[in-house]
C-alpha cells in the first residue's frame, strides 16, 4: 500500500483531482524494491528469494531504476503535482530536486554533494551522496498525462544490513555494485536520529503545511494498485 499511494495520488493528480501533494514517511517494515525490468532476469527469483531470506518483503515499483533495500530506517518524500507542463519540465525538475536535498543535508553538517558514484545501487545521476564516495539518496520520477511524482529515498541507518542483501541481489541480477558506496545518514552523522531527520525534511519541504491523513478516495484507489506491486 505505500507504493500504491504514491500511484494513486499520481493518478488523481492527473485527473485534477489533487493539486500539490508532499507525502512524507518512514516505510513500516523492511522492503526490497525491484524495478520492472528486474523481473525479467533469469535470476529474479534468487533475488527475490533472498529478500525473503533476509527478511525484506520483495515488491516492485511503478516508477523506475533497479533494486533498492530500505528498512524503518529510512525516510521517503514524495511531491506530487498537477501540472499542465508535466512532460516539459523532467530534466529540469531532477537538477531542481537534487540540489534542494543536498542543500538539506548539508544544513545538517553532511558533505552531501549531487551526483552518482561509481558503483552504487539503482545507479542516476542525480543522487545525492557524501563525499564522493557513499550514496544517501536516490531520486526517481513518473510523469503522467498534465501530473508528475517526484520520489526521494534517503537512507538514515541499517546499511550494514542493506549492504549485505544488495549484494546479494545484484549478483544474482549481474548488476555491477561497489558495497562500499552503501552509505547512511548515521554513517556520516551517528548522532542523528530518523525522527530528527524526518522533522528536518518537513521543515525543509513542507515548512506551513499542517500533516493531514489520506483521504478515503486516495486509500482506495491506491489498494485497487497494490496488487500490481506484490510479487
């Protein structure tokens, strides 16, 4: 359901439905996220496998890129808008985005710069890492008829855990992967929190928005999508 939500708000915006979306949030359980083209690979299921073994539940997203592990640990931000220029602006809006997360984390005191690092996981050349060397944050985008999803996922811990599973899984999908650019907020700054990140991500995105729950039309268009995303 939490990758479901982000393709129904989506849609909804596409419709005119929603206007201006930020979705924050820390994921509810370990998850393995694959790509749709992941799930043509000979070695898939061995890949999926050891998601379950590691205790990660396997699902695959609508946006793209490759596999990518995250736990409670983490924080996902999702802006959705309506927008009659959705195709026009793509580029545009990934320079835009990773430069305001960068921004982000280093009013946090972390060398984050933009950029990819050799070797990552779900590689793209807007991610954000620390010091030219660890990845932090993958971005990714879906654009729909007059709406777009912009989606970030920034690790704050566990990636020691995520390291070892991601290793793992690209090797059964003979995907190259340097571990070493397996990185975390609390791997450059061990002092800090998930909450003290989340709330510095609202801050930072969100700063005059009071948080409100989704509301029942969203909930359930978005359980009609979870289907789509099990494996």
């Amino acid at each position: 359901m939490e990758l479901a939500v982000s393709n129904a708000l989506v849609r909804r915006a596409s419709s005119g439905e929603v206007s201006d979306v930020v979705r924050i949030y820390r994921p509810a359980e370990p998850v393995l996220v694959f790509g749709r083209r992941d799930t043509r690979h000979p070695g898939f299921q061995a890949a999926v496998q050891a998601g379950r073994d590691a205790g990660f539940q396997p699902l695959v997203r609508a946006v793209g890129g490759r596999p990518v592990a995250y736990t409670s640990e983490a924080l996902v931000i999702d802006h959705v808008r309506h927008d009659l220029r959705a195709t026009e602006d793509h580029q545009r809006r990934f320079a835009s985005f990773g430069i305001q997360y960068a921004d982000a984390l280093r009013s946090l005191g972390i060398d984050a710069r933009v950029g990819e690092v050799p070797g990552e996981y779900c590689p793209g050349a807007q991610s954000i890492n620390a010091r030219g060397a660890v990845k932090l944050v993958g971005t990714a985008q879906r654009v729909v008829q007059h709406a777009w999803l912009f989606s970030s996922l920034t690790v704050i811990g566990d990636d020691e855990r995520i390291r070892s599973l991601l290793t793992e899984v690209y090797a059964h999908l003979e995907l190259p992967l340097d571990p070493a650019t397996v990185g975390s907020l609390t791997t450059e700054r061990p002092d800090l929190t998930a909450a003290a990140a989340e709330q510095h991500f609202r801050t930072v995105f969100a700063p005059e928005i009071t948080p409100s729950a989704l509301d029942q039309p969203t909930l359930e268009l978005a359980a009609s999508y979870a289907p789509d995303h099990r494996i």
